[in-house]
C-alpha cells in the first residue's frame, strides 16, 4: 500500500496538518503536499478512469506531465474540471471529486468499453460514425456528445478575481531549476533587467531530489544562496507559482501565475496572467521522463521512476511497500537507491541493456539491491493495482522466465528535453541519436526582428544531462543573451559539480522488442486517451504516414496532457512500422500554452462590470432614473424609449411619435459624430470627402452630406455647417465619430498630405439635444436668450447664441420632418440644459424619446439611416440621393468608381416605400420573390426590405426596401418573404410616407 | 462636480475642473514655437515628455499636436492670449476641457497599478519623471503624465470615465498587490 512515511517530506511542514474530501472521503495530508501526494498517503492508488476504455487510472507522473491524475475541484462558483492532482497543492478543506465514471470510481459501467477493446480500434469514430449518414444528427451525435470530455462543465458563475500584468524586461529566464537560476544570474550580472518564472512552488527543479553537490555543498543550500542574491537585485524579477506558458514572435511571452490556487478565498485574484515583453527569452525547462512500454503498463502503481522518488523525498510518501525498477538507462538506479534508505523493498530492478549501467548500477547492487540486466517485463499483473510483473529477456517475444510480486512498478524509458517553449514560436529540433532525445537544433532558432535568435535553450533542456554541463552552458548562455539584449559583457565563474559518469541508454521503444500481438495490445502509449501501440501500428498499416495524421487518427497525444509521456515513444513506434528514422517522421507541433491555463486568466479583469466599456452621455443617469430601455450603439448606450409604468415597450415609442409630431420631444443625440475641419484647404478637402459641394456652403448655414468610400459604397452621412471662412463642422453618426475622423486624418497623412488642413473630433466635448415637434420654438424662446425665429434662424441655418443663461449652438436642422432644432452646449452643462428643458416644456405636453422613436419618424419621412439602407454595397444613387452627388466636381472620393458600368446604371436595387395591402408590418430583411429558381435551387429574389415599422402616425405597417429598377415600379404589388408562414404581398410605393411637402419643418 | 477618491494600495481620485485645449499646428515651425512661448512661458516639450511652466503643462501629442493643461482662474485668458498668438499661423485651437476626465495615482507602486492596465514600460528609466505617453487603459484610450516619482495623472475620454474610476480602483485594491 501507499502510504506515509516517518521520515523524507523536504516540502511538507509535518507540524501543520491539514484535511480534505475527495471523492466525499475526509482524507489528512500536510501543508506543503500536492493532491497527488495526498491521496497517495492516503492509499489512493486509483484516482480516475481513462477516456475510452473507463480503465481504472492511478498517478504516473509529479509534475506538468501527468495525464492521469486529473479531478473536478472546488464546488460552486470555486468549481473547476481537470485539475491536475500533481501540480494542485493540498489545501485545508479542499474538495475534490474523481472524473469519468459512473456510478462510481470503484465501480464503473463503462469500463465495458474496455471489453469491447478490439471494436473499438484506432480510426473507430471515422469508420463506424460515417454511414448512415441519416444516423449522424439524432443517434451518432448526441452519443459523441455525451461520452465527450473528462470534468464536468461548470454550472455557476466564477467567483473568483483574475487580472493581467504587462511586465517588460530584456531577458526572460523560464524555469527555477539550477540552469535557470544560473542562467538569471549571468544574465542579471550584466546589468539587464531579468525575470525568472518557475511554475511550481519550489525552486531548484530536480536537482534537489537527485542530490546534486555544487561546489561541495547540497543543491538545496546553493540554490538558496543564488536565490537570495538575486532577489537583492534592483535588476531582478523572481516569481515562483509562474509558468512560462507560451512564446510569440517578437519577444512577446505569456506568464501564468496561480496566486491563490492553494489559498482559495482569500480574496487574492485567483491567476494573473503577465504579457512580457522582453528582448531575449532562456529556456531552462529540464526534462520529462518516459514510459516504457511493456503490456500493464497502464495499471495504476506503475509509475515514472523519477516520479517515485519525488514522492519518497520531497513529501514523506511511499507510493508502496515493493517496488520493482525497470529501465533503459542509469538514473532509474537513483530510484532504488532512495527507496532502500527510505527502509523500503526493492526486489529487484530489470534494466534492458545487456550489461546494465555504471556507478549508480554498483550503489545499488552495493546496497544489497538484484539487479537483472539484458531482461524486460513481459506482462503487469493486477486490475486496480499493480500485484506483481513477469520478467522476460528483453531480446525475446515475452516468454515468462520469473514472476515477482510488488506493488509499484517504477519505469524510466529515457528522458525527453521540454522543447516546447523553443518550439512555439518556429525553434527546430535534431534528433540526438546518443541520448535518444529531440535537442533544440541551435542552427535553426526562433528568430526575432533583427532576425537573429530571440531564445536560447539551457540545461537538461538543452540535452545536458550532467549539472556540471548544464551550469557551463547555462552561465555561458546566459551571458550571451545579456549582451544580445543590450547588457555588458560580464562573465561569471562557473561552480563545479561532481557528477557520476553514468553508462548509455539503450533506446527502447517496445518490451520486449519482439512483444507479440496480445502483449502489444496491453501496451499503453497515451494513458489519458487508450491509445496502444497496436493502434499506432494499425494507423501506419492503414497508410497514416503522417505523424500528424497519425496523431489525429489514434487521438494519440490529443488529450489534456498534450501527449507529454506519449509523443516521442508514439512516434518511434510509428517510425518503426514505417521503416524510417525517428528524426525523419519528426513530432508533432507543440503550441502554446505548455499546460492548459485558465480560460478567466485569458480574460483578466474584462468580466462582469469591465466585460466592455460602456460609453455614457453627460445625461446618461437622468435617462437611467426614467424609465430607459437601453441600446447599444457604437459603444455608447442610448436610449431605445424611456417606458412608463403600465407601458410595454412598443406602447411607449408608438407613444413619444405621437406626442413629438403633436406636441413636444426631446433626445439625447450627444453621441452624435462632430469634428472641427479647419485650414486653407479645408473647403477643398471637404469636397473631396464628400460627394456634394461643402466648399461653397456658406457661414452660418448647414447642408446634408454623403460620404463614400473609394470604392463608391455609401459610408456615412451628416450634416455639414460652415463655421467661419476657414471652419467646417462635420456631423457623423454616432458610430462614424471615431471611423470618419481616422478616415479623414489617413487622407490628410498619407495622400494629401501637403494641403493644410486640421482636424479635431470634438465629439465627447460637446453635448447635444434635439428639440422637436411644433412647440419646439415655444419651449426655446420661453428659456430665452437667443432669437431662434424663422427669420433669424431659418431652416439648415445655425447660430451661436445663450439659452437660459448657457452658451451653446442652436442648428435649425430636422430628422423627424417636425420644426426642430439641435442645441449643442459644453458636455458638463448637458445634463443641466437638459433638465432646464423637461421643466419648461411641461406646459407644450414635452416627452423625451428615444431612438425608436426617431428611427420612425425618419421611416416615416423616407429618410435613410447609415448601417439600414447602407450595408457596404449600397450607392447614394440606389437611394436616390443623386440629388446630393455632385455632377460639377472634378473628382471626390467614389466619383470613379461610381462610373464603372454596373454602378452608373439604372439595372440594379433602388430604394422604394413599401406598404402591406393588408397593413401589417413586413419583416426586417425580408426578400422580395422572384419568379424561377437559382442555380442552388432556391427561389430568385429581386430586393429586400431595409427598415420597417409600425406608424402610429399612419397607423398601419411602413417600410423602406431596395427593389429591382424599384422607382419606375411605382404601384407594382410584390410578394415578400415571412419566416414559417406565406409571403405578404406589398405595394411600390414614395419612400416618403409623411408630409412630403415638408411643410412641417419649414414652419414659418 | 465634487472630486471622488478610493484607497487602495494605492490612492486613486478623479478631479475636475482642469481646462484643456487641444492645439493642432506645425511644432517645427518658428512661428508656432515663438507663439506658444510668449502665452505659456517656455518651449515646447520634446516627444514622449511634458513641460510645465507656472501652472501650465504642455504635453507632446504628435508632431503636429499639443495637449495644454491650464488651472485656476486665468484659464481663459490664456486660451485668448494663445488664439491671439497663433492669428496668421495655420493652427486649429480648441477647449476640450469637457471632452475629458482626470484621475490622480499616489503612492509608491502607482506605475504597479498602472501596469495591469496598460501595455507600456513604467519602469523609471523609461517612464521618467516628465514625461508623457498616449496608450490604452484595459480596453479604452488615455495617455499619462508622470508627475513625480510616486504620483501619475491619467486622462480618457469623460464618455467612459465611470468605467476607468472602477478599474483603477479595482486594479489598487489592496488584496491585489503584484510586489
């Protein structure tokens, strides 16, 4: 059994014990304990079930590289799936629950699935879920479905706090382990700023636990020393708990730090996710150890050798009473060793190369430890947990020469350089035929602006697997990073460490080599996923040369892990079926993140109430407190209608139409776009702008304005007012501020760049109300101050004046077909004016309106709205606003494109009225049917509709639409679509339902 | 309107009353320069910095734009003196004293707080003391001075200040300190 031990547990502080539930067990463990180490203390060998099969799984690993030890944690709104038990620490009170079975974790009625193994081989879904194609909707899918992912979703709202952190410095250091910390000193030496992230709580990686000696003393205390020399530098950033996570080109990294994983509740944002900038980035990520893969291997309590003896040392547990070694290489040895003073059995330990190892191979025989050379396993035995192995020779095809009992399998198949980092951003690898591992290739770097190489991999990452080497090359790398990245040169003296010389590896990639059919069908390659070594063999059989396709085929590597254990033995059972070398099938791409980080990181703050700004006009609040019904446009909120109680929506705009044509209304149009265009050649470059004559507009006047792009597409219009001889005001809509402003500024940079004009979007400082309806005059002249009389303000004129003691520009301009007038005031005095407003129109029946409102009444009188009748592949002419397109000028931007022959043509969709014979109200982008069918089949339309409303002034559905030759079709009924019903037959007619005279906006 | 505050490891306040004017000219030219020296003292800043001459700052924009913060009473004389000097001269001068909001950051790891938000280097050596850049706060424009060591006045548009007061705030809420 599992269990702990008296003595060992560096990481764990014995006097604080502490409690948690898993799988509603109370079980104890110690502050300092990773989940994984918990629930081996606690005899939890089987902690999950695999994806396919519901094998019964039990922890591998103790690091990033786990695939089996994943869990639901936390509950509520502290909820989440798929933690990975090695690298979550053990906290007080945690609750965590196993994934993937049902009813239990003992009992599971999946687990079928893994009787019906040789049904279900690689390929299974593409072969079996493809005919009947009618099947896929109703029967395939929904099964998908339901057997897809490990966790469970989460059902409540996150509770916890997450933010970003934008870090610059010129040289990232990834990884705390002694290159690391070696390579941030050289680097910090020369002077740069340096940042050094290691993910997990302690620094020091593995040379801690493989009793590493540098300059005769412990690793432990050398790496305390370089650390607090490095914290004590103002050059220096350390951060532990901090993954490297990703690298992106131009020396872009992401950092992902996870504060309060261990402390949930404490009201410290939960991730924080760092975007660094930096110059050079050094990867000193180590090494993960490999399986080995023999059948069994998948029962739980086999584990990575390596794994083994980070339990027994850095938390006090024995992952079980008798554990039996096997390996390809010498540091398996470092395994047993440990395990033999911690007072544990070690059987015996099987290493396949013919003649074993060296020095540590002679410890551990010392030490009074068996030790079988040239031999493999043939066969795991147990269900739940490893009982026991059968040996076989290596060289043969599994004959059993002895069987032995244990309860831990501990296996080491070689060691893989975490090449990832180097890989994310186009760093390329050579295969290291010697050590049986992909090297980051030097010769072939990620490379940065300048095009030189922007990372540098140190260390056992590097393929150093000797701490005397990985120190030289992190010192000297680390120096060399500095310098590229602007520091001094400053070489530091390296430490010196005494390491054993220890004896090949013998690459193996199947035990024993000649394993027959059945034993190759035990054999596990991804455990996570039940991928197998037959399933690999069967995808090259099957013509999967690929490793790529093999790996989306097999759905080897695809599973949370990102086939940490299972890539490189994956792809050298591939490269065997094929015949090939290993370097020549080469691996699968490795992305960003390393290991999956928090969706809510990704967001930072931008959730709840920073989900997106929202833009507010100086008289938001007065709308908030009544009755607004909001809309957003363009950023802002504007008011959709202000709804009075007992009022449905639709009762409440039908309501401010009435009341604006008969008496009085007023809206917030602050969001309205207003630049100031100034300069000799403003008037010039106006009427290039736009598609009529701004230049000969007069002071004190105002004129409706088209804006196209260069393509001859409608863009956005406005009203225009001449401020004085050198001075424009270009109204936008709402939206346009920002985008004809930019517009405007690219034309005067970029093309014209010697005309001298200025430009200022004045947007957010101005506010502005629109008075409209026929008391409009009424409620302006009762607050005084200025004459807005028909004489003195006569229709599209302006005039700078005082209104009720505030300063302000009064525009006698009309969007609703009413007398009406803008009134434009400094923002801060909005809300003021606006107030002063509703108080003295009370007596001429004032209302405020909303947007609907307007939106109806301009239907109402056919006028167009930028985003309704324009969607991009709208001209001013298909809107018959040719009127507003100047013929005189030589040139505006769109005038060529609109002479290309499709455009200057009479054959296309223009912009008609339409009226239901019936009166209802047509759908919004419904299509006008056409006799005949297209090419796909489906009926031919000949236009569509644009804007459509209910009228409460005419009382009866209007709308606006786009028709083929529409404005010679005047009196044509046309039939329109309407979803799940018949069409509605609708009749041509002037876009222009109301008042055409305009008499009621010219009222004297 | 009433200055509002919050205390967090580092304080946060929004003031106003400031005045602002936005001056669209030449800055290389002679005459523009010899304009804006006579009204408001001194020269004008270089790029990324801001100048301050009795009560008045000058904040490099772009080539061809300069921010001029002015306070207390005489703000609109100086907006006349500056439309006086500039008469003759190709420039677009305009108040946009309303268009803004204004917030203060004291405290030792203001630029800390700052750094949450904003994609650009704080560090002292490159955000020195004087000077001034224009970037982004989370999702939404702004630019910011560097007052003093410890203190830093930050703009945005007064359309999104309510948005920018909670995220300052919740970017310097004592729980959430990065060093």
């Amino acid at each position: 059994m599992s269990t702990r031990l008296a003595n060992n547990g560096r990481l764990i502080d014995r006097s604080k014990p502490i409690s948690f539930l898993f799988n509603s067990k109370k079980m104890n463990g110690y502050e300092g304990d990773s989940l994984a180490a918990s629930l081996l203390a606690n005899d939890q060998i089987l902690v999950g079930r695999s994806f396919k099969y519901h094998r019964p799984r039990g922890i591998v690993a103790s690091g990033a590289e786990e695939p089996n030890a994943l869990i639901n944690l936390g509950e509520g709104g502290y909820f989440e799936p798929n933690a990975r038990a090695t690298t979550t620490e053990t906290f007080d009170g945690m609750v965590a629950v196993s994934q993937n079975h049902f009813p239990s974790l003992e009992f599971d009625v999946g687990a079928i699935n893994s009787k019906l193994a040789q049904f279900l081989p690689a390929g299974f879904y593409y072969k079996m879920f493809i005919h009947p194609r009618s099947f896929w909707k109703h029967i395939y899918e929904p099964f998908i479905r339901k057997s897809a992912g490990l966790g469970k979703a989460p059902k409540d709202r996150d509770l916890d706090k997450y933010e970003h952190y934008y870090h610059h410095c010129e040289v990232l250091v990834v990884g705390g382990g002694i290159a690391g910390i070696q390579a941030a000193k050289s680097a910090a030496a020369s002077g740069v700023r340096v940042m050094l992230v290691e993910q997990t709580a302690h620094w020091g990686g593995r040379a801690v636990v493989d009793g590493v000696v540098i300059d005769n003393i412990a690793a432990e205390e050398w790496i305390k020393s370089a650390l607090s020399e490095l914290s004590a530098m103002d050059n220096v950033v350390i951060r532990n708990r901090t993954q490297g996570s990703g690298i992106y080109d131009h020396g872009y990294a992401l950092g992902y730090e996870r504060i309060s994983d261990h402390t949930p509740g404490d009201s410290r944002p939960r991730h924080r996710l760092w975007r660094i900038r930096c110059k050079q980035i050094i990867v000193a990520t180590g090494a993960i150890e490999r399986p080995l893969s023999f059948a069994g291997n998948d029962i739980p309590g086999v584990m990575l050798a390596a794994a083994v003896r980070d339990y027994v040392v850095n938390y006090g547990v024995s992952p079980g009473d008798r554990t039996v070694v096997v390996t390809n290489n010498d540091d398996a040895y470092r395994t047993a060793i440990v395990l033999k003073d911690a007072g544990l059995d070690i059987p015996i330990i099987i290493d396949a190369r013919p003649k074993g190892g060296g020095i540590l191979m002679d410890q551990a025989i010392a030490a009074g430890i068996r030790v079988e050379t040239g031999r493999g396993i043939a066969k795991v035995k147990g269900g739940k947990r490893v009982t026991g192995v059968s040996i076989c020779s290596q060289a043969g095809e599994g004959a059993v020469l002895e069987e032995i009992s244990c309860d831990v399998v501990a296996m080491s198949g070689g060691w893989s350089p975490v090449v990832h980092l180097w890989s994310h951003c186009g760093g390329k690898l050579f295969w290291d035929a010697s050590q049986a591992m992909f090297c980051p290739d030097p010769k072939n770097p990620p490379l940065g602006v300048d095009g030189e190489s922007m990372v540098r991999v140190v260390g056992v990452a590097n393929g150093h697997l000797s701490s005397a080497a990985v120190l030289i090359d992190a010192n000297e790398q680390g120096s060399v990073a500095a310098v590229a990245a602007g520091g001094k040169t400053k070489k530091l003296k390296v430490a010196h460490c005494n390491d054993y010389v220890e004896l090949a590896i013998l690459p193996v990639w199947l035990m024993p080599q000649g394993a027959n059919y059945g034993l190759r069908s035990k054999s596990w390659l991804d455990f996570q996923n039940d991928v197998k070594v037959i399933d690999v063999q069967l995808a090259a059989q099957e013509g999967f040369e690929s490793v790529e396709h093999t790996k989306r085929y097999t759905t080897l590597g695809m599973a949370t892990d990102q086939g940490k254990l299972s890539n490189i033995n994956g792809l050298a059972i591939l490269s065997k079926s094929l015949n090939m070398d290993i370097p020549d099938v080469g691996t699968t791409t490795f992305r960003p993140p390393y290991t999956p980080i928090s969706m809510a990181s990704l967001a930072g703050e931008a959730r709840a109430e920073f989900f997106q700004p929202i833009r507010k006009t100086p008289m938001h609040d007065w709308h908030e407190s009544n009755g607004a019904d909001w809309e957003p446009v363009a950023g802002w909120r504007r008011v959709y209608a202000y709804v009075q109680p007992g009022e449905t929506t639709k009762q409440s705009v039908n309501r401010e139409v009435l009341n604006t044509r008969k008496n009085l209304g007023f809206l917030d149009a602050s969001t309205l776009g207003k630049i100031i265009v100034k300069g000799p050649d403003a008037g010039k470059f106006l009427d290039m702008m736009y598609t009529n004559m701004m230049s000969n507009l007069k002071v004190g006047r105002c004129r409706y304005g088209l804006m196209c792009s260069e393509n001859g597409f409608l863009s956005d219009d406005g009203v225009v007012a001449r401020i004085d001889d050198g001075t424009w005001l270009c109204h936008t809509t709402s939206g346009g501020a920002d985008r004809i402003h930019a517009h405007m500024e690219e034309w005067l940079q970029t093309e014209w760049w010697n005309w001298k004009v200025w430009t200022i979007n004045l947007t957010e400082q101005l506010a502005q109300i629109a008075v409209v309806g026929p008391n409009s005059r009424k409620v302006l002249e009762k607050l005084g101050g200025m004459d807005v009389s028909s004489e003195a303000l006569p229709f599209m004129a302006w005039a700078d004046g005082n209104i009720g003691g505030i300063s302000c520009r009064a525009y006698r301009i009309s969007f609703s077909g009413e007398l009406s007038y803008e009134i434009a005031l400094p923002a801060n005095q909005g809300l003021q004016f606006w107030e002063m407003l509703i108080d003295a129109g009370t007596e001429f029946g004032a209302m405020p309106y909303g947007t609907e409102c307007l939106h109806v009444m301009r239907a109402e009188k056919g006028f167009i709205m930028i985003g309704d009748e324009t969607d991009g592949t709208v001209i001013p002419q298909d809107l018959g606003l040719s009127w507003a397109v100047s013929k005189k000028k030589d040139d505006f931007l769109g005038k060529r494109a609109q002479q290309r022959s499709f455009m200057d043509n009479d054959n296309r969709w223009q912009l008609v009225g339409l009226e239901t014979l019936d009166g209802s109200v047509l759908e919004d982008g419904a299509y006008a049917i056409s006799s005949g069918k297209n090419a796909n089949g489906q009926k031919n339309t000949q236009g569509r509709i644009t804007s459509t409303y209910y009228s409460p002034t005419l009382k009866k559905g209007i709308a606006m639409g786009l028709v083929h030759n529409g404005p010679s079709r005047v009196g044509e009924v046309i039939s329109f679509t309407k979803i799940g019903t018949s069409p509605v037959e609708a009749k041509i007619v002037s876009p222009i339902f109301f008042d055409p005279e305009g008499k009621k906006q010219n009222v004297g | 309107m009433l200055d509002s505050s919050f205390e967090g490891y580092v304080k946060v306040s929004q003031s106003f009353g400031q005045h602002m004017f936005t001056l669209r000219a030449t800055l290389s030219s002679t005459k523009v320069k010899t304009a804006i020296k006579s009204v408001l003292g001194g020269p004008i800043p270089k790029r990324g910095f801001c100048d301050t001459y009795a009560g008045k700052t000058v904040a490099w924009m772009s080539p061809d734009e300069l921010l001029i913060t002015v306070t207390g009473p005489d703000s609109g004389s100086i907006y006349a003196d500056l439309q006086k000097a500039l008469v003759g001269q190709h420039a677009l001068l305009l108040d946009v004293s309303d268009s803004r909001a204004v917030f203060t950051l004291t405290g030792t790891k203001a630029p800390e707080v700052l750094a949450k938000l904003a994609p650009m280097d704080f560090h002292p050596a490159k955000f020195k003391v004087g000077s001034f850049t224009r970037t982004r706060f989370a999702q939404v424009a702004g630019a910011v001075f560097r007052v003093g060591e410890d203190k830093i006045i930050l703009i945005c548009f007064r359309s999104v200040q309510q948005y920018m007061f909670s995220l300052l705030c919740d970017a310097a809420r004592q729980d959430a300190q990065v060093f």
